[in-house]
C-alpha cells in the first residue's frame, strides 16, 4: 500500500519507514493493539507515517499473527519476521526483502510522533557521509522527572553531533551544575550498509544492560549521527501512559472540534 507523498520532488531515491511491534513487552504485553480512542496504538503510529511526505512506504513489521490480522483488517501493509532482540534487528530483516535506498525505523509506541521529524531524519540520511550509517532524532528534556525516569532514554552528543552514550539513567552526572538533558526519540533512519551491518554485529554488554539498541553501534565503534528535532510527543511505554495518552488525543479531538481524522494529531 503506497503512501501518498510529494513522490515526484525524490524520484531519485525510495525511502520506507517499517514500524516494528512485537506481543510481549514485559512492561506492556500487547501494546501494539491496545486502544488509543477507537484505533489501535499501531494505526496511530502509522497514520504519522502517512502524513509525513518525504516516505514512499510505510509498513509494520511483526512476528505476531494476531498484530498481522489487525494490519489486515484496517489496511495497513505487514511484514511477518522472525523473532528478534530488538525492533531494529527487525527492520534490518525486513530490509533484506524490501529493497530502498533508507529506512525509517518508526517505534510502535509514538502515536504522537511529527511527520515533521520523520521528514528530517529521513533528510538527514541521505546526506550521511561514508563513516556514518544511522540517523537518530533527539530532543531536548524539559520535565525533571523525565531526566530520571528509566522509560526515557537520554543521549550525550558530541560536538560533531555523533551520540557518545545512550542511558536510562540520567546523564550527564549533574555534579557541578544542572546540564541539558536530551532525550533519544525512537526514530532512527538507516542506510541499507548500516542496517546490514548492524544486523550482523552482536550485541555488547552495554546494549544488553541498558536495552538500548543503538548502543550497539556506540559499542562497536560506529557513529550515529545525532539530529535535534522539535517533537513534544507521548511514547507509551506503560498501562499509565496509554491513559495520559487518551487524555492527549481527547483534547486535541476537543480543540479541533472534529474527531474525522481518527487519529487527532495533536
């Protein structure tokens, strides 16, 4: 199912965004279908794909047959995989049957996610130079409890904009002064190499102490080019934010006066 873009303006290049979900995550199992307002989590994230303009495609990628049933009920275009540590060693499978020049690992969890961030890590990617093979959005902390919450993935960036450490604790130590907490967003865009590349290399202590899959680059001396973008969006990593996330959607629906859209962009 091919999503309508300004295809005409990249006839150069194919871009695809692939939004991994999987069943059993431990902290929310089945999240992907769990209700956002009348749509599943899934067709959220997927409605912001669509509304970005610089993708040719946009598809889910699972190993879960009921998550492939919902797909096909509301016409969204699903992948089948095996199983996988993480959602971008998912992709990365998926890239291996979907040929494109990059690929846009959208997380199942951001169904406030702007179209507008996907359009500037997809940018970014086609202008990497030869020792840079991924792309990931970050965006700056401003609730002090985000800094310290485990869910929220923070990112220290270099002065040449390349990630140095992800964490799921707050860093940097704040031991002089208060610093400038960034927080990674689950928005990375690959180069085919780097997706092969990564689904060939394994997986190293840090990866697997803090669950954080870019660190697997970071670890295996690869850079990940780092890309601010303005995004003030929910993932939904618990039962508690599904219901923040409600609220959200209840109240952009209210100020539009109009729930037509489904989804109800904030």
């Amino acid at each position: 199912m091919a999503v309508t873009t300004t295809k005409s303006k990249h006839t150069s290049r194919r871009h695809i965004a692939v939004i991994p979900c999987r069943w059993g995550a431990s902290r929310f199992p089945g999240k992907p279908l769990a209700m956002l307002g009348d749509k599943p989590l899934l067709w959220h994230v997927h409605q912001r794909c669509q509304e970005a303009t610089r993708l040719d495609d946009a598809i889910v990628a699972t190993d879960d047959p009921r998550i492939e049933e919902t797909c096909r009920k509301l016409g969204i275009r699903c992948v089948m995989t095996g199983e996988h540590a993480t959602g971008t060693d998912r992709v990365a499978e998926c890239a291996q049957h979907l040929d494109a020049d990059a690929y846009i690992n959208v997380q199942g969890d951001e169904p406030f996610i702007d179209p507008a961030a996907i359009d500037a890590v997809s940018e970014a990617v086609a202008h990497l130079d030869t020792t840079t093979l991924a792309v990931n959005a970050y965006t700056r902390v401003t609730d002090v409890a985000a800094a310290i919450d485990h869910n929220v993935v923070k990112v220290v960036v270099s002065a040449d904009n390349n990630a140095l450490m992800f964490s799921r604790q707050p860093i940097p130590y704040p031991r002089g002064h208060y610093p400038a907490y960034l927080r990674q967003l689950g928005l990375y865009a690959f180069t085919a190499e780097g997706l092969e590349i990564f689904r060939k290399l394994s997986q190293g202590p840090l990866e697997r102490a803090e669950g954080v899959e870019m660190l697997r680059f970071i670890e295996h001396s690869r850079n990940v080019r780092m890309l601010p973008v303005v995004d003030a969006g929910l993932a939904v990593d618990t039962p508690e934010d599904l219901v923040r996330a409600g609220i959200l959607l209840e109240q952009a629906q209210a100020s539009s006066g109009s729930s037509e859209r489904g989804g109800g962009w904030p």
